[in-house]
C-alpha cells in the first residue's frame, strides 16, 4: 500500500495486541511499538530520544503529581512508557516526554482496518521529534 511518500503498512489483527500491551513490529530503522491502550492504538518508534534506547520495551506505567509540599499522587496509570534504560517518561498518546518536555519519542499514524492494524511510516509533523534535539 502506499499513499503519496508514506507508506502503509498491515501489520496484525488488532486483537492480537492485547489491552495495556504492545507489540514491536520491525520496521523502520528501529522497530515500531504499537501499544493498545484501553482500546486504543499508538504508534511509537523504537528509540529513545535520550540515548537512543528500545524504549517500547520499557514499562508501561503510570506517573506522579506533585500536590505540594511532600504530597503526591499517582495518576494516569497505563498512560506512560518509561524508559529501560534511565527511566524518562513519555506519554504514550503523544509520544511527548514527562522528564524533558521539550522531547519526545517520533509517533506514526496508525488506525484498524477490516480489524488489522494498518501504520504509515511518517512524521507526525510533532515539532519535538528525536531530530528536533
Ligand atoms: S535512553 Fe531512554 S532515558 Fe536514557
């Protein structure tokens, strides 16, 4: 399949990726994590921005939020990846990195068609992106 520069690619049946899970499918230069999140799929690269890591193998988690003082919470459980390597975290959804705002892990269009996965190997057009740093 191709559109244009980008390329589409069927990758599995969506089901086979089961619910808070990813599977990392080689394309690429670095392999491509296509994580279900409640139902949802994100497209992630697998390299870390900060030291170029496999940063789909890493955790899927959830992160802290401050609430002053010596208090915190944990919040959005299953919404964060977090490194194997020195434990930044990005937001799966956006690829966008907890640790380093400015960062983020490049994302990829991916979508269910006829119940397979389908991800076109393109920029997001995200300014932050791993060639932005
Ligand atoms: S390589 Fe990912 S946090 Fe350092």
């Amino acid at each position: 399949m191709s559109q244009g520069n980008d390329e589409e690619h069927t990758l599995c049946p969506a089901e086979e990726i089961p619910v808070n899970g990813v599977r990392v499918f080689p394309l690429g230069r670095h392999g491509i994590g296509v994580f279900n999140i409640e139902g949802r799929f994100y497209a992630l690269s697998n390299r870390c921005p900060h030291a170029g890591a496999p940063v789909c193998h890493g955790t899927i988690t959830g992160t802290t939020r401050y609430r002053g003082g010596y208090d915190m919470d944990w919040v959005r459980e299953g919404e964060i990846l977090q490194c194997p390597w020195h434990a930044w975290q990005f937001e799966i959804a956006t690829g966008r990195s907890l640790t380093r705002p400015a960062w983020a892990v490049k994302t990829y269009p991916v979508w269910v068609e006829n119940g397979y996965l389908v991800v076109r190997l393109t920029s997001s057009g995200r300014p932050a992106t791993e060639e932005s740093v």
